[in-house]
C-alpha cells in the first residue's frame, strides 16, 4: 500500500483514539442500566432467571464494550506508526538523495 498523506493516516488514528474514548465512557451506561436493573429486581426479592440474565447480559455488554474499544486503540496505534515510519523514510530518502545529488559522480 502506498502512502500519500501521513497526516491523513494520523487523523484515521486520531479519530479511532476519539471513537475509542467515546465507547469507553458511553459504553457503561449500558452495562449499568443493565446491572441496576438486576439489582432493583433483587431488591424486590425477585431474584430468578431473569436477574442472572441480566447479571449476564451486563458482563458481556462491558466486556465486548472494552474490547471493541481495544480495537479501536489497536487502530490508533497502527496508524500512527505507519505514518510515523513513512515520514522517517522520506526523510531518509531525501536526506539521501541530497547527499548523492552534491557528489560528482560520473556514469560512463
């Protein structure tokens, strides 16, 4: 794949960074509704089937959360990489061919 704007790539891995962030917080809502449902349920001592689904429902909501959101780091983290190493490159590339374009150097 080719590289033609390292900054493009950086805002991608900025914006998963943000997407991340926002699932992280947003996400427990989710599970805590859940798991606060469970417990009003219990509080009314009607503990049965459904407050261990619940109970259920609101671990699998905040571990798919997190992971979804690790995903989304893992993104980040590839993206700024790749922009990172492309810049280095084309730094050395330059850094090079100036160095070459000073010397004399005769082709016969």
């Amino acid at each position: 794949m080719q590289i033609k704007d390292p900054g493009l790539l950086r805002t991608a891995g900025t914006g998963a960074l943000e997407t991340a962030r926002e699932l992280h917080a947003k996400g427990k809502h989710g599970s805590e509704a859940t798991a606060d449902g469970s417990t009003a349920f219990t509080a009314l001592l009607w503990s049965g089937e459904l407050c261990y689904a619940m109970v259920q429902v609101a671990e699998r909501w905040e571990e798919q959360t997190e992971a979804l959101a690790q995903v989304c780091r893992d993104i980040h983290s590839q993206c700024s990489e790749a922009a990172d190493g492309y810049s280095q490159s084309e730094s050395d590339h330059t850094g090079t061919m100036r160095s070459a374009a000073r010397q004399h150097i005769p082709f016969d």
